[in-house]
C-alpha cells in the first residue's frame, strides 16, 4: 500500500509543479484571483494533512492568500510544503499508515481513519482543485498541461521540476 500511496504523492509533485508552470506562462492565469486563492488552498490543505498524520506537536499555522502578497511568495510556500511533504513521507512506515488519526476539523461529527486514508485524501483532494485551475485556464485561453496518472507512469514517473522564476 506504502508504495502506491508513494506514488500518488510522487505524482502530486509532478502534477503541481507542471500545473504551476503552465499558470506562470499566461498572464491572465497568474493574476487570476480563483486560480491564486486554489493554489493557495490546494498547497495549505496538503500541509494540513501532513501535519494531521504528523505528531502534532507544534499546533498548525493556517494561513490564506494575503499572507502570500506575490505570485513568486505564493510559489516559495507551495515549494517549501512539497518539501515537507517529502521529508516526512520519508519517515513514515507501513505500520505508522494503518494507526488512526481525527481529523480535527470535523467537529460536529468527530472523523478517526487510518494515515493511509488521510494521506489517500489529500492527494485527491489535489487532483480536484488542478482539474479545477486546468479548467478556469481554457477559459483564459490557454492549454492546460495533462496532468493524469497514467500519463507520468507513461512519462517514466518524472520527478517535480519546478521553475526557478
């Protein structure tokens, strides 16, 4: 299970950096306000999750869209998560994905599932919004990138190459 969930994350990476260069490429698509606002969500709710799977010790900062005040602050924050992403998947064992986590904003109607399914989670949850900002960059005008699995298992499963600019 380890290893698909690997993947998928892997592809996240992929996905995110590949979607983030094809935004920075169209003017209209970076000063966007609903493409700017889902890249934020997308990248806080996957530091959001990471830190629900995490040991929690530090509690979790939220942030939104006006602490990044530019394009290239939004892109540092979006970085710096993939890299705390893969630093902590790095630590993370089999038997650490089946131990069970609340998720601690369903308050109403408490929600405990496994590492795995949260981590399952937040990867679709990525996938969601891209598909989201591929569509909003058709209205723009532009050709989003393809970003399905199958294609970066096509592809030899490249890593995220991320601009520089």
């Amino acid at each position: 299970m380890f290893s698909l969930l690997r993947d998928m994350f892997a592809h996240q990476g992929w996905a995110d950096a590949e979607q983030w260069r094809a935004i920075e490429a169209v003017t209209a698509a970076r000063d966007d306000e609903a493409v700017r606002n889902r890249l934020h969500h997308i990248h806080v709710v996957q530091q959001a999750f990471m830190w629900t799977v995490g040991d929690r010790t530090v509690p979790f900062t939220m942030t939104t869209p006006a602490n990044f005040p530019t394009f290239g602050a939004l892109k540092a924050y979006a970085r710096r998560v993939h890299g705390e992403i893969t630093d902590q998947l790095a630590r993370i064992t089999d038997a650490d994905l089946a131990e069970s986590v609340s998720i601690p904003w369903f308050k109403d109607r408490p929600l405990t599932i496994t590492r795995a399914e949260a981590l399952m989670q937040a990867v679709m949850h990525s996938q969601w919004h891209r598909g989201q900002n591929s569509t909003r960059l058709r209205e723009l005008g532009a050709t989003p990138p393809t970003l399905d699995l199958i294609v970066w298992y096509w592809m030899g499963k490249p890593a995220a190459q991320w601009s520089d600019s």
